[in-house]
C-alpha cells in the first residue's frame, strides 16, 4: 500500500541515512581528494538545502516543475550553483552559462564526461551497458565508437534511404486518411510521428521489416517504461529500501523490462543466425567485445539494453523536434510558404518527394530546423554528468560524487549571442544571421547545444538533422498546413521525459499533390 505513510517513513529513512553520509563525509575529509589549493577553494554556491522538504517534494511530486525554481537560483548565486534537494551528501552543480559549458564539456572534457554510478536502468538490469548511462572509460569507448562508426555514421545512413522513403509514403497517407479527402479534419500529429521515426529506427536496429503488431507491442512497452520514468527514480535512490518500500512498482518496472527482453531476443537471434552481415545496429553489437572485462561478447540482456537505448533516444526526440517545428510553421504560415518556395525551387514540379541529396541546396530549410532546435531543444537539460575525481570548475571546487548537469533550454537563450532570443525566426542561421557560424559540436563556441557537446556529444547528431530536415522538407511539399477551427497553436511547454507540447498540436493538413505512394499498408510491412 503506497500510501503517504510510506513515502513519510521512506523520507525519514532517506535523511537518516544522508545524515550517516554527511558524517562519514567529515571525518574523511581531511586525507582523500584534494589538492591543498583545491581544498580552500569553496562549493558552488547556492541555497541551503532542507533535508526533509527535499526528498519529500522529489518522492511527492511527480509532476515538479524544476526549470523555475532552477532558473531563480541561477539569479541569486549565479550560473554555475549547488542544489542539492536531497541533502548536501548528494549535490548537484549545475551550469547555466554557455562559457562554463564550454569550459567543463570541451576545455575540460574528461573530467566531467563521466555517468553517475547508478540508475534505475542499472538497478533493474543488474548493471546492463548502455551508451548514455556507461562511466566515463574503455568499454564506454567501445560502445560509442561502434555506433557512431557504424549504423550512425553519415556515410552508412544512404543505405537506409529506401525505409525512409517507405515511412514517408505511409506517413503522408495517414495524414491524409485523418484530415479527411480535402483536409476539413484537425489531425493530431504527435503519434503518427512518433510511430513513422520509431518504425524506421526498428528497421535500422533489426536490419529487416519486423511485423506490425510485434512493433506496435514493441512501441508499447517502450512508451510505458519512458512514462514510468520519473516516478521510477526513487530506485535510483538507496534501492535496497525504495524496492521493498514500492515494491507494487518495482514489480511493475521489471516485468516491463522483461517483456522488452522478450521481444526484442527473438529478433537479435535472427540477425545472429543469419550471420549479421548487415548494416544494422543489432549486427555491429554482436561482434562487439567489451574491452575490460577480458574480451567478452555482450550478453543477451546487454543487447536488449542497447536496443531499447537506440530506439528511445532516437524516436520521443526527433518526433518532439518535429512537432514543435511544425507547430511554429502553423502559427507564423508566411514562414511556411517561404519554406515551401524553397522546397519546389529544388525539386521541381513533379509528384517525386524531396530526395536526401536535395536537402543540401535548401538554406532555408536548415535554418528553420536550427532554429527549432534552438528554441525547443528537446531536452532541457542533459543527461547528468559525473566527476569521479575532485576538480575544479571557475574557480570553485567539484567535489567526487557530484552530479554536474547543464542548463540546455537557458543556454539557447542567452541574449549575448540571439538578438530577441524568445522569437523563432530562422534567419539567425542564414548568411549574416548571429547564428550562421553555429557549431553544434561545441568544440570551438557553444552558442547551443540541443545535442550536447565535448565527448558526450550525442552521437545520433547528424542522424536527427537528416530525419527532421527529411520529413519537414516532404511533410510541407505534400500539405498546406494550418490551424484547426478551436485548436489554436499554444506554445507552452509541459516538462515529461522531454519537453513537449501542453496541448499537443492538432491541426488541418489540406494536400496539395497527389501521392504516388501506396496509401494502407502499416509501416513497419510497407
């Protein structure tokens, strides 16, 4: 029964033991970690944390809003601050400023490009990789330079063309068949995307068309593990007790992960007897050996993990991406026309969608994608880094065991490099525009970083910018998009596993060319 009575008694158990943490922290401080300069030089500064108020709001509040309440200490104790609403025993340094970000995740890339120790994914897999998650080290390399050298390289990414062109042609009837024969209905756009970005990464993971109800079974599963997110965090937290305390919801997350497990083996078996000569993502990692643990195979549960990495990461952020483009194309339409010129100066007059190799000869069309990216990121904040070591960040000292974590929505804000930062306007990423030098890598100047940057960068960057400029190029070629009688474009923003739409976006798609693509087939057998 997980009533208040048990997360009062989880809470108090929780201070308990960071009071125990802080002590031992204490009486050790003067022999480990730190320099004799490092040591004088004080944490980070930022409000003082309340032990008890903290956890309780973390394990309460599942739909906390923390972008404000982060965002006003920014301005009293400035851009890099401790908050620690767990107690001091686990602090958290946060960096809202593109200088430091640059300074931590570029100029000092490998002291902060490590992971936390633990994870609700590791808690429930027993440790299973993981790209995003693995610490900072060999067998992280490993992982990493085998999908960014393989399924993720931009040379590889040609042989997927025919999916994509596959998804499309699905994708376009679909909206078709929603908005009715001339477009009168309001569509809701997010789950088609959602499920045309996951069906293609399903192909680029498994290498062959996988049936439509094991994808849809797939999709499921996945879409409950992402939702359960949040409120899962607590295993992250003393999982010994939190996994006795909510046991109801541990049972839950395991038997999710078991039946991702279950689907998932029978096609990386297939790959495996087949020979997995292809081009997929499934067939790369089961020739992969993990360097420090002897040169051993990844084990079944480790593939699954990888899988299930690859198709989260790539599919809630690109769908998000593209709604929230969509979204600023139907509240400010001459952008769309100006976008749409562009789109049929290339390719012409023909019934052919926009090819791949079209998409270098549109500005236009980058700018605005940039731009999206730019005032919606996805994420507004990165996944956590870690410093296993004492150091140093502007003159303050990051202690072992901190979490650093960057401020990505704010630092796409900063008004000493946007002029009217909060407007979208894609001419800052044409010729003359404060944005036309822009490096998503960060490496030299990080003016935004949707992506990340230094060595955590993400390494499906160039992946994304193909998909979402594919997509939107065609999506505006075959529809005059535009706002639904009552269903006004709002642009607020709702905070859940990535920063989305409040009211997701339903709008009138009025076609403007006949499709020459097959309109019923699902996806996944088109």
């Amino acid at each position: 029964m997980e009533d208040w009575l048990l997360y009062t008694l989880t809470t108090l158990l929780c201070l308990l033991c960071l009071l125990l943490l802080r002590a031992r922290a204490r009486s050790s401080a003067g022999g480990k970690g730190h320099a004799a300069g490092d040591a004088l030089l004080p944490l980070p500064p930022g409000p003082t944390p309340l032990p008890l108020v903290g956890p309780l709001l973390f394990l309460l509040r599942r739909d906390f809003d923390l972008q404000p309440v982060l965002r006003r200490i920014a301005r009293e104790h400035g851009p890099v601050f401790t908050y620690a609403p767990l107690g001091k025993a686990l602090p958290t340094v946060f960096v809202a400023s593109r200088g430091a970000a640059h300074r931590a995740l570029v100029q000092r890339g490998a002291a902060f490009a490590s992971r936390p120790v633990t994870g609700c994914g590791a808690v429930v897999t027993s440790g299973s990789l993981n790209i995003g998650s693995a610490p900072y080290g060999a067998t992280w390399r490993a992982l990493r330079r085998n999908i960014a050298a393989g399924v993720l390289n931009p040379s590889r990414l040609r042989a997927f063309s025919p999916a994509r062109r596959r998804v499309l042609g699905v994708l376009a009837s679909r909206v078709r068949a929603a908005g009715g024969a001339g477009g009168e209905r309001a569509v809701a756009v997010m789950d088609l995307f959602q499920y045309a970005v996951f069906c293609l990464l399903v192909y680029m993971c498994f290498g062959d068309r996988v049936e439509d109800t094991r994808v849809r079974d797939i999709e499921a599963t996945l879409r409950e593990l992402l939702g359960s997110f949040h409120s899962n965090q607590v295993f992250s937290f003393l999982p010994a007790l939190t996994k006795v305390v909510f046991w109801r919801r541990w049972e839950k997350l395991v038997s999710l992960w078991r039946r991702q497990e279950e689907l998932f083996l029978p096609l990386v078996q297939a790959r495996r007897e087949a020979g997995a000569n292809g081009d997929c993502y499934v067939d790369s990692i089961l020739k992969l050996t993990i360097p420090e643990d002897g040169g051993r195979a990844l084990t079944d549960v480790e593939i699954a993990s990888l899988c299930s990495e690859f198709l989260a990461a790539g599919t809630e952020s690109t769908a998000t991406a593209l709604q929230w483009i969509l979204a600023n194309l139907v509240k400010y339409p001459a952008m769309q026309d100006r976008l749409r010129d562009e789109v049929a100066g290339v390719v012409g007059a023909d019934d052919g969608e926009v090819r791949e190799e079209d998409l270098q000869a549109m500005p236009y069309l980058k700018a605005v994608v940039l731009e999206g990216l730019r005032r919606h990121p996805p994420g507004h904040y990165l996944f956590p880094h870690a410093v296993h070591e004492d150091t140093t960040l502007d003159g303050y000292r990051v202690p072992a065991g901190a979490l650093i974590n960057f401020a990505v929505g704010d630092i796409g804000l900063d008004e000493e490099v946007w002029d009217a930062p909060l407007e979208f306007r894609p001419e800052r990423f044409l010729p003359g525009g404060e944005g036309e030098d822009v490096d998503l890598t960060g490496s030299k100047e990080i003016k935004m970083m949707p992506f990340g940057a230094g060595r955590r960068v993400c390494p499906g960057m160039a992946v994304a910018l193909l998909h979402l400029e594919y997509f939107v190029a065609n999506l505006v070629r075959e529809f005059q998009w535009c706002e639904a009688d009552g269903e006004e474009v709002d642009l607020t923003e709702k905070f859940e596993l990535n920063v989305v739409m409040k009211r997701p976006l339903k709008v009138k798609a009025v076609p403007l060319r006949r499709l020459r693509s097959a309109p019923a087939a699902t996806i996944a057998a088109a």
